[in-house]
C-alpha cells in the first residue's frame, strides 16, 4: 500500500481516515457523494487557517453540489480537534499521523524554511468522484481563490 500512489481517472483506494470527533471511517463510506481533500501543513498556522475558513464560508454550495469536504494534516487529532472547535469549522479533519493518506495522495515534499530543508506537506486539493475515482487535483496550491476554483469543478462533475 505504501507505494501505491492515486492517478487521475483512477480509483482510490479505500483507505482508513481518523476524523475529528474520534471518528475512524473509510474513503468508501462516502460512496455516492464527491469528495474533497485539502492537504495543508499544519493547523493553526496562517495560510491553513484561511484556507479552512473559505471552505467554511463555501460549505453550503458544497452540501448543494453533494460534496464531503476533508481537511487533512499530519497534526495530531488533539491538535486537529482544537483547530476545528477555534474555527467552527463545519467538516471533518483528518489526523494523518502516520503519513498514509500524505504518501497515498503523494503530498509530502522537501521545501524550505527559514533556510533548512524539512519535509511537509505541500499544499494540495483532490476531488474524489462519486464513483471513487480521483477526479481532479491542484497541487502547490494557493490560498486565495482556489475554493472558487474547486466549487466550480465540482459543479462541472455534477454536470457530467
């Protein structure tokens, strides 16, 4: 499983998610619904916390548009739980201590700070069609105006 990587018009595999609330679930148990999974850094932090709070400001065009949406980070879920409550947030974090869900969705990348290299995650977004199959993904993403962006893909998949 540690090698298998998700590819575009591909099935995901089903793989195990811890959520907010101390909830263990699978990718298959929102079959029948879009998915959308945001990969960002680390909680509480700028440009994750604004980020999360788009999504939360667009969380009824998603619910319209029967669309989950999942934010994940590999924080700990004490620390994800306290970004959710801080922000309100009306969706689920997932807790991807362990990497999984990172190396699945191949998010994990080398990048500077403050003039060191460390490993995280670069900042992604993967819409997951209602059938399972990867559908769309944005990579090195910025923050402003991507949810737009996304919401609008995920109207066109509706369409389809």
């Amino acid at each position: 499983m540690a090698d298998q990587q998700v590819a575009l018009n591909k099935k995901v595999p089903d793989i195990k998610l811890l959520l907010t609330g101390d909830k263990e679930t699978h990718l298959s148990d929102y079959a029948g619904k879009n998915i959308v999974i945001y990969f960002y850094p680390k909680a509480s932090t700028p440009g994750c916390t604004q980020e999360g709070l788009d999504f939360k400001e667009a969380i009824n065009k998603f619910r319209r548009q029967s669309c989950v949406i999942l934010g994940a980070s590999r924080d700990s879920l004490k620390a994800q739980e306290k970004f959710k409550t801080k922000q309100e947030f009306p969706f689920e974090l997932i807790s991807d201590t362990e990497e999984a869900l990172c190396n699945l969705f191949g998010v994990m990348k080398m990048k500077n700070m403050y003039g060191k290299q460390v490993r995280g995650i670069e900042r992604s977004t993967f819409i997951i069609d209602k059938k399972g199959k990867l559908h769309h993904e944005w990579r090195g993403v910025k923050v402003k105006g991507h949810v737009d962006e996304v919401l609008e893909v995920v109207k066109q998949l509706n369409k389809q």
